[in-house]
C-alpha cells in the first residue's frame, strides 16, 4: 500500500514515530494512542499478524498505510472508536482512514495517559496485559510524571497487593503479598539486587508483577518483583528541563537530552541533581546520577544501545521513633532519636548496559542483554530501642553499628523467539539462557558508647533523644564479615499457545544450577550451598470477548538460604534446600473502553521448608515446615474513565499468617508484620481545559503489626493528596504537588516493634518543566 499525498496536502500535524517490528494488534493501538483516539481490535483478527519497524515522521494516516500494508486489514470506525476489519474490497486507504484529527499545541496538560497496554517482564517478551495470566501493574511515564515521586515507595502505592517496610532508613524494602523483599528489583529485565534507594530519573515506566516468578528470573521474586524499565534513544531531538523545589528545603532538577544524528544513530542522556532537606530534624539528602545511552539501528533487522550510569545518593539514616505500651510513641513527627552526626547512609553505583535486539529473519528474533554493574554500599546509623520506666521518668535505649557492603554484578541473558502451528494451534515459543555471576563483600561493626565501661546500649531521657556521646565501631563475634561468590547458568523454555481463538495457555520451565561460596572470616571456615532448582509455571487464559479475559495461574518462587545479599548461610543452614514459595491465583480483565483496564485478582501464597528449631533438640536440629499462608483480593483500575479524565486505583484485602511455630517471636496464628487487612488507592487527574488539569488522591490502610510477635500496631489512617498542572503550550508545563492536604498525622511504616517512621506532614513541591 503507497503512502498517499492527500494526506500531507491537508496540513494534518505530523509525529514522531519509533515502533520497532512487532505485534500487529500493538502497533496500531500505540497509533491510536498517540493520536488520542479510541481503539480495540479482535485479536483473533491479528493473532499472528506482525508489522514492519516504523520509524519517522509521519501523519496518522501515512502512518496506519504504512502499518497495514500487507495485513488484508483496514481501519474502519466503530461507534466512536476505531478498530481493524477484513479489507476485502481492497478499498482506497482513504476511506477507511481516521478522520481529521486536530492537535492543539496547548493541550499538553489534558493528553496524560495511564493505561499501558502490555507487560515485559512477565513473559520475557512483550505481552498485552489482557493475554497475560499473572497479576501485573504497569505504571507509565504520565502517571509518573504526574505523582513527581521522591522515592519508588510512593509511587508504589497505587499497586494492588504491594506495601512498603521502612528498611532501616537506608533501603528500598516492598512487601509482595506478605514477603518482604530488598532484592526483587531489576532494571530491563536484568537484577538489581543491591539494598539502596533507587531514583526515577531515567526511567519511562515501572512494572510490579505479583506472585512468584522463578519461572522467568529464578531465584528471588516469591513474592513479586519490581521491573523498571530506562529511557531509550528515540526518533526526534527533544531538551526536557525540569526544576522542582518546595517543602523541606526541596531542591531537585533534571534534563533529558535526546539527539539523533542520523537515521540510524541516536543518543540520549539523561542527568539529575539533588540537594534537600526533610521533614525529620537533621535529615539531608544529597544525591546525582547520569545515564548516557547510544542507540544504534539497521530498519528492520537490529537494533544495538549501550549505556553506561553513574548514580550516588547520600542521606541521613533515620530509623524513625520508638513505640511503646504497644504503639508508637506519642511524638512530634520530626523528632530524631539517636545520634544524627553518627546516622549516614551513602551508595556508589556504577554500571554498563548492553542490548541487542535481532531479527534472524524467518519469524526467529534474538534479544541479549548485559549487565556489569559495581555497588559500594555503606550505612552506619545510631537509633532508638525500647522504652523504660526510669527512675527519673521515662528513657529509651539508643544502639549503634555500621556496614558496608561492596559488590559487582556481571550478568548475561539471552532469548530467542519465534512462531509455529500444528493443527491448528499457534505457537509463540521463547528459549533462553543466562550466566551470572555476583561477587560480594560484607562487613558489620557494632557501636560502642563512650560510657565507663563502654557499653552497646545507651540509656537517654526521653525527653531529650539525641546523643551525640562519641562511639566506637568494632566488630563483635556476632558481626558478619564474609565474601560470597555466586553463580547462575540457568535454561529456561516457553510456550504461550493459541489453542483457540478464545484459549490461550502460557506454559514455561526453567532450570537454574547456583553455586554460591562463602568466605566467613569470622568463623574462619568456608561455606557452601549448590542448588538445582526446576521452576515451572502454568497459566490458562480464557477471552469470551475482546473486552473480556479470565485466567487462572501457577506459580513457583525460590529463596536461597544465604538469604537476598548471600550473608546469612550457616554451618547448620548451608545444606538445607531453599525455601519454596507457591502461588495459586484466579483472575479476570476487563476493558470497559479503550485505554482504560481493569482488573481482579484472587489467590492464595505458600511459604514452605521454613528453617524452624526442632522442638525435642531446639539448640541442635532444624526442621523444614510450611511457614506462611497468604490470601487476598486485588482490584484496580488505570486509565481513562471518559475523556479528559485519568484514574489510578488499587484495592487489596489480605490476610498473611503464620502457619507453624517458627520461634517464640513468631507464634503459630501470628499476622506477618506490614501487612494491612485492608489497602486503598485512588488518584483522579481531570483536564479542566486545554491548559489546566487537576488531581485528587486518597491513600488509605487498615493497621499492621511491626513484626512477628505481635506485640505493636500501627494504626490505619487516610490521607489526602493533590495537584494542579498548567501547560499554557507543548514548550512549558508547571505543576504543583501537595502531599497531606489535611495535614494529617499518621505513622507511614516501621522495621521493627522500636523503629517506625512517622508520615509527613502536609508538603508542597512545585515543579518546572521545559521543552525545547
């Protein structure tokens, strides 16, 4: 099909395009959204259906010619959205193509999307969210951009079945249906694996994936996993300035350059600086990152990019306040306790990244991918313990240590896929292979107060928490001090099956052989664990209706006994088979119009060969038992409701128990810590005008227990949050945040019955961005 001149000659605005080859069905709906108009398409039409790379500056109707030559199909209106039918009068483009579409330039502020329409990670390969059986959460750039998050913890709030731990004030640390986790973060498919605070700045968009997923990165992941995936060079020069500053000595800018020097070669980098405060005494956060990526493409065939980061992020380390007579202590919210001098986190991360993407030709596409990643970690904090009657009133206990912690990742994947049938039933078949290896150093020193004689414990006035009485950090008996090195080959095989129109099963295997060594220095001995673990999964998907799918999923996830930065295997634990997460899941997808998606979930999370004492030698033997039950209901909701109108939503009812007596700390029957009954979310954006929009967000939860035993609560609480964007045209858009409009108080999470971090009180962050 030629590209016609009427559509140059009626002045119709232009784009720029970069769609690499790829499914049919989800290159025409990123047209429709690019233009901002309505789309579905019968699946069963485009099943099998692939289009060319497009790449360019083209009109929406140059643009669909181009993407349907060859396919028999053409784009023909339905009510007041557009879809794909059969062309089989070979019809003049021009009769079926969209009609006039008008783009005002100041109508930057009301084109937010939040709907994504497929999933990477899950499957390995891009995959609608509606053909996917597993629950999974895509947060786009809009939303991103429009919530302006200073952590991935508060933009991981609008995920169902997903809360946050306070992870000692040096880490991030979500909690995935009852596990919590440091580890489960990858970036473009490959680990991530370090404990520290992640930014957003080089990220287009973030996907949450619920329920074990051995069967796609191995071990790790029982719980869920994080994927974020980076910018990329793109088809058009653009400089994206953007200054934001308010609240707590809020001081944050960021630039995004994206330069293409031919058709084939592009750049983009991205930069960011910090310098804030907060809204705990003597908090400080410094942090500064830079992510160059080179782009290089042969149309049609292959595409290279390489880049490099060098991330540094500097905070104060701040464990929160106590609590005491089981709830947190009655405090002004900026309260510090401990030694704020001695309280430091800092992370040095420096990193090369590497993919290719390979059309071997004959329907066959390889995709590699490398990671060389080095990480110097350090945290050293003094904080607060429990709370006593004294005999001058009440006092709380002040602790200290340190560690730092060094690693390098070198990771290599590398998938291939393609297309079959056999009696009548398709075939999308993905094989791979991956090599890893990790190699870490750890080291922990306890803090010594200056006290006659030196003591590990200082007692203070409540009434005055903060000490700065000198501390000497030293390592005791108990402090790790070890290197490990870990390695993955591991071969993993795939079949998302056609089996009808309606049906479509996903089915996969993978085998993972760990070899991890560990040099405990302070045992003086060496450890050593191999494992070889088999890791299937199973997922049927049901579709009546283009709108609608159902599906059912299982699931298997694997946590090593060296535990998620390989620094606890033991003489007695180095034998023992890892622990084994199962995940057994129904849910259902619905798309009430296009570009906005819904869904439901329920399901059910084991947690077995739980290390416990036995009762008749608890000092001598472990036992293996079933450890953790979690059940739940998941809801949500992205994208457009009517025009002009975003939603984010999530709502999560859990329940996560022990199921066996794993010490006295963690009875039998006991709820697992961070986990609310009851988790709601709700962000609305409304575009008022051409120029103005406005936002509106709840965040509400039920009480959670800070650990095993029980013994503390956090209430539940609901907060109010908003916005206000102004984008008088495509070059300039303000936006102002405001976090805790009613200013109410309230305790955000904890990591312990004695560390809990109190909410912020209402903030302001006003931002700045330009486009030029």
């Amino acid at each position: 099909m030629s590209v016609t001149t009427h559509a140059v000659a009626t002045g119709e605005p232009t784009f720029d395009i970069d769609l690499p080859a790829g499914a049919l069905s989800l290159g025409a709906s990123r047209l429709a959204a690019l233009a901002g108009v309505p789309f579905s398409v019968d699946e069963r039409l485009v099943a099998r259906l692939r289009h060319e790379a497009l790449r360019g500056r083209f009109t929406l109707r140059e643009a669909f010619e181009r993407l349907l030559a060859g396919s028999g199909l053409a784009l023909a209106g339905e009510g007041p959205a557009f879809t794909l039918r059969r062309n089989e009068a070979q019809q003049p483009a021009r009769d079926t193509l969209l009609p006039e579409i008008r783009v005002n330039a100041a109508a930057q502020s009301a084109t937010a999307r939040y709907a994504f329409p497929t999933v990477q990670q899950a499957t390995r390969s891009e995959t609608p969210l509606h053909e996917l059986p597993q629950s999974a959460t895509v947060l786009s750039a809009d939303f991103i951009r429009d919530q302006a998050p200073r952590s991935l913890a508060e933009l991981l709030r609008y995920v169902p079945g997903l809360g946050a731990a306070q992870g000692e004030g040096n880490r991030d640390t979500p909690v995935f249906r009852g596990s919590l986790s440091t580890s489960d973060f990858l970036l473009d498919g490959l680990r991530d694996d370090v404990q520290y605070y992640r930014d957003l700045y080089n990220i287009e968009r973030v996907e949450a994936l619920r329920g074990p997923n051995a069967a796609a990165v191995g071990h790790g992941a029982v719980g869920g996993l994080i994927n974020r995936i980076a910018k990329q060079p793109e088809a058009g020069a653009f400089r994206r300035l953007a200054l934001e500053t308010g609240s707590d000595a809020l001081g944050r800018a960021t630039l995004d350059l994206n330069e293409p020097f031919d058709e084939a070669l592009s750049a983009r980098i991205n930069l960011m600086l910090e310098d804030s405060g907060g809204y705990r005494d003597f908090f400080r956060l410094r942090r500064h990152g830079i992510n160059p990526v080179l782009a290089w493409r042969v149309p049609g065939r292959a595409l290279l990019s390489v880049g490099a980061e060098h991330f540094e992020d500097r905070r104060t380390a701040d464990r929160g306040v106590p609590s005491y007579l089981g709830r947190p202590l009655a405090t002004d919210p900026a309260a510090f306790f401990g030694n704020p001098e001695a309280s430091v986190t800092w992370i040095r991360l420096n990193a090369l990244n590497a993919q290719l993407d390979l059309d071997l030709g004959g329907g066959f596409m390889l995709q590699a991918r490398s990671r060389l990643a080095d990480y110097d970690k350090f945290f050293q904090n003094a904080f607060p313990g429990a709370v006593r009657q004294g005999a001058d009133g009440l006092e709380v206990a002040l602790l200290a240590h340190n560690s730092r912690m060094r690693r390098r990742n070198l990771l290599h994947q590398a998938d291939l896929s393609w297309r079959s049938a056999s009696l009548g039933i398709e075939h999308q078949w993905l094989a791979g292979v991956e090599v890893s290896r990790q190699q870490g150093d750890n080291r922990r020193e306890t803090g010594f107060f200056a006290t006659e004689p030196a003591s590990t414990t200082l007692w203070v006035p409540l009434a005055q928490p903060v000490s700065r009485l000198p501390i000497v950090f030293q390592p005791r008996a108990t402090d790790p001090d070890n290197a490990s090195e870990l390695h993955v080959l591991a071969l993993h095989l795939q079949d998302q099956i056609r089996l009808a129109p309606q049906w479509q099963a996903t089915l996969g295997l993978r085998h993972d052989h760990i070899r991890l060594d560990v040099d405990d220095r302070q045992l003086g001995q060496a450890l050593a664990s191999r494992d070889r673990l088999w890791s299937p999964r199973a997922g049927l998907l049901w579709q009546p209706a283009p709108a609608w799918s159902a599906y059912g999923n299982l699931s298997l996830g694997y946590a090593l006994r060296a535990g998620e930065q390989f620094t606890l295997l033991t003489p007695a634990n180095q034998a023992l088979a890892p622990e084994r997460f199962s995940n057994r899941e129904l849910g259902l997808r619905w798309n009430p119009r296009p570009g906005l998606d819904a869904s439901a979930a329920i399901y059910e999370s084991r947690r077995a060969n739980v290390a416990a004492p036995d009762p008749l030698a608890p000092t001598q033997a472990l036992l293996l038992v079933d450890g953790q039950r979690t059940r739940g209901l998941e809801l949500s909701a992205s994208g457009g409701l009517r025009p002009g109108w975003q939603v984010m939503a999530a709502y999560t009812l859990q329940d996560s128990r022990i199921r066996r007596s794993l010490s006295a700390l963690a009875p039998a029957g006991a709820a697992m810590p961070h986990v609310p009954r009851h988790g709601l979310s709700l962000w609305n954006r409304w575009a008022l005008d051409a120029r103005w929009s406005a936002a509106l967000g709840l965040t509400a939860r039920s009480g959670l227990y800070t650990s095993t035993d029980n013994s503390v609560r956090l209430p539940g609480y609901a907060r109010w949050d908003g916005a206000l964007f102004y984008a008088p045209s495509r070059h300039l858009r303000v936006q102002l945040n405001v976090e805790n409009l009613f200013d109410r108080r309230y305790h955000a999470f904890a990591h312990s019955n004695t560390n809990i971090t109190p909410g912020a009180p209402r903030a302001f962050r006003l931002g700045l961005q330009l486009l030029y």
